[in-house]
C-alpha cells in the first residue's frame, strides 16, 4: 500500500494521480527488464549480486504496484457515489439523533419560520410536523401575530450569540436557548430552539423553600429531579445539600461534595470572581448560564445552571444543574448538516427542479426544498404530481409532454402543497434537457409568489373593508380632484347631495354642497388646495338647510403631489342648538351671581332706609304734612325691596317653601285672576292633561305663570288667543347635558302660547336677562321673565322659548315629577306675645343696621345689650345669663359669625330664644345649615313692624 503522507500529496490536488501512478509502473517495469537481461547473463557482476531472494522481492514490489494501479482506477469511479451515500448516511443519523433528544428542539430561518423540528417538539405542541414546519415559531409557540416582548429570538439576534430564558405555559415551565446558526459571511442564517421542561425542577426548588418539618420531604423531592439539584453557601462557595443526581452525574459521594466547594466541579468558576458572582445574583435574584462540570475521574460534560437567591434563616444559592450533552450534541450534528448543505447545493433562490418523463422529481435545489419542506428522501418516493394541487395536474401533465416534444413553456402558473400542507403559488418557464439526442427530462425554473398572491388578496379585501368602512359612516364624505370634481363619495353624500352616477359626469362639489356657480368665499377646498393642509369651518348652509362642519383634508400621490383632496361634512345643527343653549345657561348663571350679589347689599342700605323712615314717621304728628314726604320715602324703599326680591329670584337665591302641588288644580284656581290680568279682548284656553305633581313653592310657581300670561297679553296689543296647556315629558341626557344641571326623567310641561307678533333669533338669546325689555321706557322694568327664569331653575327645572316673528311665541316651563302626595294647605295661627319686659342681646357688624335694630326693639319695650361680633356676643352673654331672654344675631360678622357664636351659647343654655338675620342670599344660608337646626331667620331689608312681630312670635312660642 502507499504510505499515507504520499497518497494525501497525491490526492491533494497538485498532481494528476493518473499520470503519477503511470509513470511509476513504467519505471519499474524498466528496471524489471534490466534486471532479467543482467541476472540472466552469466558471468556478470549483477548475476553475482542480485540472488533468486532478491529477484523474488523485486517481482512481489512489481505485482504490488500492478495493484494499487488498479485499485486507484477503481477509486476514482466511485469516489462520487460513495459521497452520496455518506451524505444520506449523514442525514439519516443526524435525523435519528435529533428525534431521540428528549428535549423539545426546532430550527427556524432568520425571520422565525420553522424549518425541521423533532418528535419532541410535534410532541409537545400535539401537532404533526407537517403541521408545524412552514409556520413561524411564535404562531406555534405562542399563538400569536408577531414575536412576544423579550422573546429570546429578538434578544439572540441582537446578542448573536446564546440567549437562555425560563418561561411558564399554563402550569409547565421551561428552559428556552435560542442558538444563532451563523453563516462563512458570520451572518444569521437560522436560530436553533430549544426547550427543556424544568417545572421537576421549578418544583424542587419551590419545596427548598420550605423548612423544619418538609426537610425529609424536601429531599426526598429534589432527590427524584432528573436534573443535578445543589444549595450552596453564597459566601463560602460550600456545598450544603446535593440530590442524587448530583451525585450520579459527577461520581462522587453526598459526603464527599458536602466537603466541597463549587470551585471543585466547576472550572470556568474562579473563587476570585465568585463574590462578585453573588452579589450580581442577589441583585438579580436569578439567572441562567451555560458551562462545564468536572467529574470526579477527570472527565468533563456540558450543563446548563440556573441559579436561584433565596432568604431563609439564612442566604441560600440554589443551583440546577442540567447535563446538556445530547443536546450539544444535536446542536452540532444541525451545525455539521447545514454545513454540507452550504458545500452541496447552489443558493439560488429561485426553485429549481428537475423531472422524468415519468413524472419522477430527479433534481432540486436548496431553495426548493425549504420553500416546500421536503428532503430528499421523501422525493425519492413520490412524483411532481403528487406535490402539485388538484386542479393542476392535469394541466401539468399536458405541459410536461409539450415540454418532451421540443416545445419550451413560459409563464406556467401552478400551486405546490409543501411538505406541511401549505398551498405555495408558483410562476416560472420549463424547458427540455436532451441527452443523446433523446429527451431525458423536463427542467423548470419557479418563482414562490405566495406571498404577492396574499397581497394581492389583501389588497382586495381592504379594499373591500374600505368600502364597507367609507359607506358605513353617516358623514357626507366625498374625493374630490384639484379642480373640485368629485370622483368618490360614501352613501351618506349620494343620499343627502342626491349626487348623480360620478363615473357618467363630472359633478363639482359646490354645485351640490352649496348650490352655486363657483366656490364660496371661505370655502375650506379652497384654502386647502392652496396651502396643502387640511382646513375646517362651521356654518349654516342654507341649501342643505343645516349647520354644517366641513372639514378638507389634502390628497398626495406617491411622490408627495398634491392631487386632490377629502372632503368631510358633518351635519352638527343638534350640536349648534345644545351649544346655544349651553352658552345661554352659562350667561344666565354669570347674570344671576351679578344679580344676587347686588340685592345683598342693596338690603342692607334698605333695612337702614326703611327702618329709620318708620322711626321717623312714629315720632311725627300724624297732622305734620312732612309725613308725606316720608310715605313717599317708605313707598320708594319698598319698590326696592321688591326689586331686591325680583333679583334674588332671578338668581334662584330667595327662600322657597317647596310642599307637593297639583299643577292642573292651581292652574284652574288661577284662572279668575289671570283673566282680569289679560283684558277682555284676549281669549283664554286651558288644555290640562293628565295629573301631574311636583315639588313647588306655590307663591312662586303663581308668579311664574302670571309672569308667562303677562308677557303674551303684551305681545297682543290688539287681541288673540292665550292657551295654557300641561303635559308629561321624558327627558333625556341629552337635553339636561346642555343646561349642565338636572337629569333625565319625567317632567311636567307648562307651555303658555300666545298668537302674537314672536321675536327674531337675537331678542330670543337675550329674552330672560334682567332688565331686558323691548318696551318702551317706563312700560316696564324687564325683570318678568327673568323672574321666571329663576324660579323655574330654583326648582330644578328649564325654561325655553319657541318663537318666530309673526307666529307667536311659546313658553314651556319643565319641573320634575314627584310621587309626593298633595296635602291641604293650612293657615298659619298668630300667637300672642307674653310681654315687652324681655332682655335681648343684638350682635350685628354693622353700624347703622345695629343702632336701627337697637332702636326699635327699645321703642317697642325690649332692653337691648349690643355686641359688634360673635367673640363680644359670647362674652356679653356669658356675662348676663340669667338676664337675657333672646338672641338676634347676624350670620356673617368677623372675629366669630353668628352661628358660630349661637352654637356656643345654645351649649351654655340649650333653651334660648334666637333670631338669625342676613342681607345674603338663601342659597349662602341654606350652605349654613341654620334652617336645618330650626333656628327662627329673617331676611334684609326688614321694617320695623316685621322684626317686631318676629320677635314676637319666637318669644311667644
């Protein structure tokens, strides 16, 4: 044989082996013919020398060459065939051995999508692996659209290198490594997964964490792990307990690693960095690595370590070690495949096939078999036709024979089925392959168009959804070109427009929006085809007979070209209408706090006026002809305190007495009296439905409706009709929405309608402000109804006006129902007074209200202490507890208010007489609770004569 350094030289590639072995034998076979020519001359000098046993040797080293000619002959016809067959022999063992791992492994190419997986994984996941390769992994993994945040493959991708994770699946954990397959250019080419089921060892180290009495129990459990299972000392590296496995897996006794420390079994593990390996651990309080162990006889084996923090009585690491041998082994067997793949085949990414006559599948390339799944081995046992969909076998057997005969194919459409089952279009051309003269076989050349194909589909559909979508909104939305014309709009235009067939006639959109010749001036198209933004306005569009909210919104084509634009109309004249009202109950509001602030201190400066004229008028002869001066003083201050009264109402701040009334029975009793309030020429109608009960000061509610018939007997000057009619109404959200108080419900509906000569838009948004009149000066003071308007919101109600010049008006007024029953009204009883010999004390801030006060009480018989604030109140009356019969305070004083001091003093004598007295408003009152602890009060501006009987009521009851 040759010596195996000369037959490597040889084989190397820098010598023809032919032409080496040639020259070799015709150099031996020379010296052959030299050596018979000279051993056979008798008497020379070889024939001496060389001897029979040389010639033999010489004649076995020729035989021997003879051989090995022969041998290599041999060789190098079946050098090809034996590398096929060790490829197969190789794919077939790697197969093998990748199905026995038992932990669950796939490949995927680099954008996730399952290549090849083992009976493992099919296993886990329940599925045949058809059924899985051709999908991407976290469809299968983790049945979702697209990778899961922190999924390992986005991290190794980043990393190119390991990324190991723990994850949980429903009550199971695992142990995830995401391998990158890098290819001679060091890109990603694939990922290799891999997933150990550790919920044994989860469990393990869960039932670590129980102590005292499960410690048997404990480890007994770690003891069944499959996986090596040691708890260390974090600050030593010792070895505090180890399972069985442990033991197993490095060859050594419990005992004697109990002696140990990790440093021991662990070479990558240097006792320097171990402490700087625990703090990070008990930061972290977890991770996962990948090293080597040492066994006891010296040999070393792959394992995959998570560590775990764990405080108990004391720190703990536990560590759980898993002997990754097969599977490094698996993982470099694929590293071993997909390298020969790379040296075998072309990367063309075009599938390439080769078939038979036959049908049979002779050659395909590696683009091929990953777009359809199959290996080798399968195609050995099936045919093009058997991978082909249904619908095209037939088609492809006609091509096939149109091929054969000479004639070459282009744009051949066909559907494969993969290897998975998936459905794979294909576009490309076939040709014949001759051999001898004879065609031999059918090549073709496709393209995967699946993937345009389910654009394509899409693209269709969304343009379906699109539609769907564009006619489903009730907003007139219309396309429209650069010169207005409208080439697409929605069903909510065609309706409301009455828009003709677009693709018969060019439609101009101002013609149909607006009813003119040419764009409006502020037209948003406008101002939007000019600058390239989108544009909006709001306006009455009288051809539409609507508020309208047009909203233009720019079109560009590819390049960024303005082409066009949207245009969005949206009817908003409901929205418009809840805004007006909104906006005027919010201007009320704002006119009612001005109003109520106003008759606070008006009432102060009456209560002086008014109380001081009454003084005055008592101390004159009744024969004095000053005391018409004083009438007429008395009679101005008056009319201003019912002014005052018409603000506060207005204002909703005066105080009601809300009982249970029947609206239809105070209606009818009103009737006498509203007829001598209308005249003689003006005819009234009642239409009363239904019995309707609400809470309601009846005083006030009597107001608001003279108030409502004295407005419509003044807009009927020369005579008409005025109809009072009551019904039910259920109110909405929306409607108590836009008055921003109130609720939905039942209401009960006044309306008070008058056939007179109404009111326009402007005098409608200014109607129920105070002091607002379109009568002439003197004729009235424009506080009727905004009268009404108060009390109508005092009682939780609205108020609205429907008019139009020339058609009348009508007022409705809404208060809610109540299920309250009506009770009789009965007359308050007058008690007389026990005398005038009676102590009051008088608190009040104010100077001249106080000397008033004071003043009067004296003149009617009462002695009065004053006092200038609550604190000074408190103390007097300390002071003169057995002496003082009763209290007048005013509630808002500094130092200490009236309430405050009241409350002090009813402590020191629960029993006291109080009357409390203000110029604020009621609904201020009200915040103060006094009414609800049924302390007597009396409003400013008061006369004399009320405070007195006041007094005296109080005192007597």
């Amino acid at each position: 044989m040759i010596p195996h350094r000369i037959h490597k030289y040889l084989t190397s590639g820098k010598l023809n082996l032919i032409w080496v072995y040639s020259g070799l034998s015709i150099l031996i076979w020379t010296i052959d013919a030299a050596i018979d020519v000279l051993v056979f001359n008798e008497g020379s000098w070889i024939s001496q020398t060389f001897t029979p046993s040389f010639y033999e040797l010489w004649t076995r080293l020729l035989i021997c060459t003879t051989a090995v000619l022969a041998s290599h002959s041999g060789f190098s016809i079946l050098r090809h065939k034996r590398t096929e067959d060790l490829v197969k022999d190789h794919a077939l063992q790697w197969k093998t051995t990748f199905d026995a791992i038992h932990d669950a492994i796939f490949l995927a190419d680099a954008d996730g999508k399952i290549l090849r997986c083992n009976k493992a994984f099919a296993a886990m996941k329940e599925k045949p692996e058809s059924e899985i390769i051709g999908q991407y992994c976290y469809e299968i993994v983790h049945g979702t659209a697209d990778f899961i945040e922190g999924c390992p493959f986005l991290k190794a991708k980043t990393a190119r290198g390991r990324v190991s994770v723990e994850i949980q699946a429903g009550d199971r954990w695992f142990s995830v490594a995401v391998d990158p397959i890098l290819n001679g250019s060091g890109n990603i080419k694939g990922y290799v997964h891999t997933m150990s089921d550790i919920t044994e060892r989860k469990q393990a180290e869960e039932d670590f964490q129980k102590s005292g009495e499960n410690l048997k129990l404990y480890q007994a459990l770690i003891n069944q792990s499959n996986d090596s299972v040691e708890v260390l000392d974090p600050a030593t590296g010792n070895f505090l307990n180890v399972n069985t496995k442990t033991c197993t897996d490095l060859g050594y006794t419990r005992e004697e690693l109990l002696s140990m420390k990790v440093f021991d079994i662990d070479p990558m593990v240097r006792p320097s960095d171990f402490p700087k390996i625990m703090e990070e651990l008990k930061r972290t309080g977890s991770s996962v690595w990948t090293g080597i162990h040492l066994r006891k006889d010296g040999s070393t084996f792959p394992v995959e370590v998570s560590l775990k923090y764990v405080q108990l009585d004391r720190e703990y690491v536990v560590a759980v070690a898993r002997d990754i041998t097969d599977r490094k082994r698996a993982e470099d067997a694929l590293k071993e495949s997909e390298r020969r793949y790379r040296n075998l085949f072309d990367n063309a990414n075009d599938l390439i096939q080769s078939i038979s006559p036959d049908g049979h599948i002779l050659y395909v390339n590696p683009a091929w078999l990953k777009t359809l799944g199959y290996t080798m081995e399968d195609l050995s046992q099936i045919t093009v036709f058997d991978i082909l969909h249904p619908d095209f076998r037939n088609k492809c057997m006609n091509t096939l024979q149109q091929v054969l005969s000479g004639e070459s194919k282009q744009n051949i459409e066909a559907i494969f089925i993969s290897k998975n089952g998936r459905m794979v279009n294909v576009e490309g051309t076939a040709s014949m392959m001759m051999l001898d003269g004879k065609a031999v076989a059918c090549n073709g050349i496709f393209r995967d168009v699946t993937e345009r194909k389910r654009m394509e589909e899409q693209l269709f559909q969304i343009r379906h959804d699109w539609e769907d979508t564009f006619n489903s909104i009730t907003d007139m939305i219309t396309i429209h070109d650069k010169d207005f014309n409208i080439i697409h709009a929605n069903k909510a235009a065609e309706k409301i427009l009455g828009l003709p067939m677009l693709n018969v006639s060019r439609t101009k959109c101002y013609q149909y929006y607006h009813g003119t010749g040419t764009p409006p001036e502020g037209c948003p198209s406008c101002d939007c085809l000019k600058t390239g933004l989108s544009s909006i306005n709001e306006l009455y569009e009288p051809h539409l007979k609507m508020f309208i909210e047009i909203r233009a919104i720019p079109r560009f084509d590819k390049d960024n070209n303005l082409v066009g634009l949207i245009h969005v109309v949206r009817d908003i004249t409901e929205r418009r209408k809840l805004e007006d009202q909104l906006r005027q109950s919010q201007k009320m509001e704002a006119v009612g706090q001005l109003a109520g602030g106003i008759a606070h201190d008006f009432n102060n400066i009456l209560t002086a006026v008014i109380g001081y004229s009454n003084i005055l008028k008592m101390r004159m002869d009744k024969q004095d002809p000053l005391t018409v001066n004083i009438d007429h003083i008395l009679s101005a201050s008056d009319r201003g305190a019912h002014l005052t009264q018409s603000l506060l109402a207005f204002s909703r701040q005066q105080v009601n007495n809300p009982v249970p009334v029947n609206v239809n029975d105070l209606i009818k009793n009103l009737e006498g009296l509203l007829l001598g309030i209308i005249g003689e020429n003006i005819k009234l109608t009642q239409v009363l439905t239904g019995t309707m009960v609400v809470m309601a000061d009846r005083v006030q509610l009597d107001q608001v409706i003279m108030n409502l018939c004295a407005n419509a007997r003044d807009a009927m000057p020369c005579g008409g009709v005025l109809t009072i009619g009551t019904g039910v109404m259920e109110l909405g959200m929306e409607f108590t929405a836009a008055y921003d108080y109130g609720g939905p419900g039942s209401y009960a509906v006044i309306s008070v309608s008058d056939t007179g000569c109404g009111v326009d838009e402007i005098i409608k948004r200014r109607i129920f402000e105070p002091f607002f009149t379109t009568k002439e000066v003197g004729k009235g003071t424009g506080l009727g109804l905004s009268i009404v308007y108060g009390i109508v919101k005092q009682h939780n109600g609205y108020v609205t006006c429907n008019s139009e010049p020339g058609k009348g008006s009508t007022f409705s007024v809404y208060l809610p129902i109540t299920k309250a029953v009506v009770s009789e009204t009965k007359s308050d009883e007058i008690t007389g007074v026990e005398g005038q010999s009676k102590t009051i004390l008088l608190a009040e801030d104010e100077p001249a209200v106080r000397e008033l006060t004071k003043q009067v009480l004296e003149n009617y018989g009462y002695t009065v202490i004053e006092a200038v604030n609550g604190e000074e109140a408190v103390k007097s009356f300390t002071e003169n507890m057995n002496k003082i019969d009763m209290i007048i305070f005013d509630v808002i004083m500094p130092v200490m208010n009236g309430k405050e001091a009241y409350e002090r003093i009813r402590k020191m004598k629960p029993g006291i007489k109080a009357l409390l007295t203000s110029g604020y408003p009621s609904d201020f009152i009200q915040k103060q609770h006094i009414s609800r602890q049924g302390v007597a009060f009396i409003a400013k501006p008061v006369s004399p004569a009320s405070l007195i009987r006041k007094v005296e009521e109080e005192l007597s009851a």
